[in-house]
C-alpha cells in the first residue's frame, strides 16, 4: 500500500494510501474504500481484502484515512455539513484523490466505485449524493443514509433509530445536494440483522432514499438467496438491477465474510457464508477474465475433449505396434 502525501489542497485534512497492481486491466477500474471507526486504512483492507482481490483481477484501490486531529475515534465525519457537501472538507479530499489516481494511472473515470464500512459507509452514500457524477456505483456496509444527521447528538440518534425522514423527504436531501441532476448511481446496501451500534433501520431508510432517487417502488423488489442470505433487488424497465439490500441474519456490527476462502478474521468481520467483498465486486463487473484468458480457458477445454477423444485412439496404436 503506497502512501500520498499530495493530491491537492486537501480541506479534510486526510491521509491518501493506494494500491495499483502491475498489470491493471484495460480499462482499468478504481475502488474507492473507506473505513469504519476505530479503524485505519490497512484495518479495513485486512478486513476486506480488496487489494488482494485488486492485484488478482486488475483493478486499483484507494484508501482514504482519517486522522486523530479530526475525529478522536477515526470515523469519518458523515454528519458534518461542511464534510458532505461537493465542494468542502473530507469529500473535497476525496475527490482530489479520485482526480489524481485518475490521472496518475490513466483510469477509466466511467468505472468509479465506492464502498465503506458504518462511518466509512454513510461517508460513502456522502459521496454518492454530493458527487454522483463521480461514481458508477456504491455500497454501503452497516452505514447511514445521505442527510440522516447534522451534528453529534443527532447522529447518536439516527445509528440508534434510524433517520426521522420520509423516503421522498431522505431522495430530497440529495436531490438539494446535487441540484439538477436525473441519473444517480446503482447501490448495494448490507446490513447485519443484529447490528446494535448502526441500526438495522438504517439500511431500510437507506433502500428508500435510493429507491425514490431511481423512482422504483418497494413493491417492485424481487427476492433471491445468496450464499444462504436474503437478497432483495429493484430493476429499472430494462432489467438492471439499480437497488438491492443485502439482510444479513444474526450478524453484528462489521463486514460478512465468508471463512472458508480466507485466513483468521479480522476485527469487524463476521463470517456469514458470504463474501461481501466479492459479491459487490462481481455486481461491478470486476471479476470477468481478460478476453485473451477466457479465449484461452476455451481453447484449454476444448483441448482436454480433443485428448479425451483421441486417447483410445492412440493407446490402440501403441498396442498394435508391439
């Protein structure tokens, strides 16, 4: 993970880490992650492991990371109005960083996402509301909608209750922080069923506001199981999934994994059968194979039918040659 120290004249005062694997894919993504409270940056790749899975499929990551000078417990500061708005504090910093990795690297600044966890996540749902021109998609891991406070007590409030806003009147506050604008972003939104320090009222408030941003219906949700997890997913008319809701049962606080395909946990993950990392990193379309290596899966398959075909063939000759 390589650390920047300048990427423009950084209002939010933030710490910039990346990583960019050797051989990117072209077009070459961007995954903007952001932690969660009492976390740094290398905490919350450890817990997720998307630079790992970056390195492996091509596509860079960016860390943003806050410091102790402006929140004394490292949350991103979510319910600050000067830290949440287009032009000013932390997601200035952010989209300087954005701006930077793009033009450093040469990335395709249609394929920008973002994801964070609690803090890290409402900061994320921050930056799809104030800069949704900047971001193909997003998901939010046991975070907060867009608007949901404004100050410390009021945030207390809203992770132990939920926000005390409407859909239309939680799609609005958006709508004030990008005037004009008709397309938004696609989101995936987890939560755990058990979560007492962000609570699961959150995640619905959050469906709702993204629901009335895209003007799909609660009623129009169609339900799947994942890995043994509950799916819920709106579709616009031509069939592309641009809201779904992850339920997870019986977790707590912090980001599913699924254990079988990783080492010890790290704090704030829970195993649940599920990788959140991979699943929302599959919806984005980051996991497909290169062209040349899916030619070369084929021609390696169709190879291995040949061999199995011709494989009497040639132990027939053989035998008739002795």
């Amino acid at each position: 993970m390589l650390e920047s120290a300048h990427f423009g004249s950084n209002p939010g005062n933030l710490g910039m880490y990346s990583c960019v694997p050797e051989r990117l894919r072209n077009p070459g993504a961007l995954i903007v992650a952001l932690h969660g409270c009492h976390q740094t940056a290398r905490d919350f790749d450890l817990a997720t492991g998307w630079s790992a899975l970056g390195r492996e499929h091509g596509f860079a990551t960016l860390f943003p990371e806050q410091r102790c000078d402006n929140n004394p417990q490292y949350c991103f500061n979510w319910f600050i109005e000067r830290h949440i708005s287009r032009h000013g504090g932390e997601i200035a910093s952010i989209r300087g960083m954005v701006e930077k990795m793009l033009a450093d690297y040469g990335l395709d600044s249609s394929r920008v996402f973002v994801t964070g966890l609690s803090a890290g996540g409402a900061m994320a749902c921050a930056l799809l509301a104030a800069c949704p021109d900047l971001f193909a998609a997003g998901a939010i891991i046991a975070g907060l909608p867009y608007g949901a406070a404004l100050g410390p007590i009021d945030a207390l409030k809203a992770m132990a209750f939920g926000p005390g806003f409407s859909s239309r009147e939680l799609g609005d506050l958006v709508r004030l922080a990008s005037p004009g604008r008709e397309k938004w972003p696609r989101i995936s939104i987890w939560h755990g069923s058990h979560d007492d320090v962000v609570a699961p009222a959150n995640a619905s408030a959050l469906v709702g506001q993204w629901l009335d941003l895209h003007q799909l219906e609660q009623s129009q949700a169609a339900v799947d199981v994942v890995d043994g997890q509950t799916r819920r997913f709106w579709r616009d008319s031509a069939g592309n999934v641009l809201v779904e809701h992850y339920a997870i049962g019986g977790m707590s606080h912090g980001v599913p994994v699924d254990a079988k395909s990783r080492g010890p946990l790290a704090p704030f993950t829970f195993d649940a059968g599920i990788s959140s990392t991979i699943r929302i990193a599959k919806t984005w379309g980051l996991l497909d194979y290169p062209q040349e290596t899916r030619q070369g899966a084929e021609f390696s398959g169709r190879g291995k039918s040949i061999l199995r075909f011709l494989e009497p063939i040639i132990t027939s000759a053989r035998a008739s040659r002795r």
